[in-house]
C-alpha cells in the first residue's frame, strides 16, 4: 500500500476514535494527528475540515457495508428462512461495522439539526438491499398486495427498535446471543405473518 493511503487510513482510524470518545464538536484535530502519526499539514491536505474528515468516515462506513448487503431472493428457500438470515447479517452489521459508540456520536451530535440527523439515518441506516429482496420476492409471487416501500419501513422501523434505540438511547448492552435470536425470530415473525395474511386475503390491500 502506498505510503499516502497508509498515512489516509491511518487519519481515518484515529479521527473515528476520537470522535467516539469526544463527540463531534468535542473532537481535536491535533489528538487525531497525534494517535494517526502525521503533521496537521498532511491531515488537511487529506480532508478540508473536521466536517469533511466525519463525511469521509459515514461513507467509507457505508461503502464497506454495500459489500456485505447483497440479498437475491431464492424461490427455492421461504420467506422466513431467508428473512431470518438477512436480520441476523442486519444485526452483525450495526453492532460490528456501525458500532453503537460511533451510532451514538451520529445521533447525539446531530440532534441539534434533525433533519441533518434525518439524512444521516436515511442514508445509514434503511438498506436498500433489503427492500430489493422485498420486491423481488413480489415479483416471484410470494408476496402479494402490499406496498413494498411500506413493508421495508415496517422492518426497519422495528428492527431498529429491537436493535438500536435501545442501545443508544437507553444505553443499554448489546443483547446475548440468545436475546439476538430471540428478537430475529420475533421480527420475522411480525412481517411473514403480515405477509401470508395479506397474500391469503384479498381484502387486505396496502398498494394505495
């Protein structure tokens, strides 16, 4: 690897830390230097500002994570069975590539702009391969008369209340392995019987 890139990643590794530990507003240019090695010259030369430098990480954060989220639907596997192996990738994901330290730092720091937080939580946090394996299962029949980017919003919404708020808000540890499964089974229970319900009766339409 180049030297450049090196002293790059090693800038990236530090400012991430030090952001977890201080906060954004909290973060000091001159530590990250220290822990990363380089001047404040090669630091700016690298990201214009502060700003810059925490974009830079949420996506080389999101970047990683699109090549961890790729979810064809198989017509061969159920709903469920499927759906449970997306959750469980879901969940390795936020505790282990997000961390729930750096998901504090974005949601604390921006909460004095909520609809700075709001683009943030969009672009992180809903995953896009998820609503693709949503209407490819459409597609293929499984699924039937419900609005998929209602059904995605659906997941999303309780997943992150399982997963999530609790560990950043309530400041709660991270569930147990069987707590985990626990909740992966609970969730994939909620939207499978949503969707048998709705694809056994007519009646229940949620495409308007």
């Amino acid at each position: 690897m180049a030297l450049i890139e090196e002293k790059r990643l090693a800038i990236i590794a530090a400012a991430k830390e030090e952001f977890i530990q201080h906060g954004f507003t909290g973060a000091n240019m001159d530590r990250v230097c220290t822990s990363a090695e380089v001047s404040k010259r090669t630091l700016y030369r690298h990201f214009k500002s502060k700003d810059v430098l925490f974009e830079s990480i949420l996506g080389i954060i999101k970047s990683s994570i699109n090549e961890r989220q790729s979810y064809p639907f198989d017509s061969q596997r159920s709903l469920r069975d499927q759906l449970i192996s997306i959750t469980r990738n879901e969940v390795e994901i936020l505790y282990h590539t997000y961390g729930i330290p750096f998901t504090r730092v974005i949601m604390f720091e921006f909460l004095r702009q909520p609809e700075l937080a709001q683009q943030i939580i969009a672009k992180l946090y809903r995953s896009k391969a998820l609503t693709v394996w949503f209407e490819q299962a459409q597609q293929s029949g499984a699924i039937k008369h419900i609005n998929i980017s209602l059904l995605s919003d659906t997941y999303s919404s309780i997943f992150n209340g399982l997963f999530l708020w609790p560990s950043v808000f309530n400041m709660q540890e991270l569930p147990t392995e069987t707590e985990i499964e626990q909740k992966v089974e609970h969730l994939v229970f909620v939207i499978t019987s949503t969707c048998e319900a709705a694809n056994t009766n007519p009646n229940l339409t949620y495409n308007e």
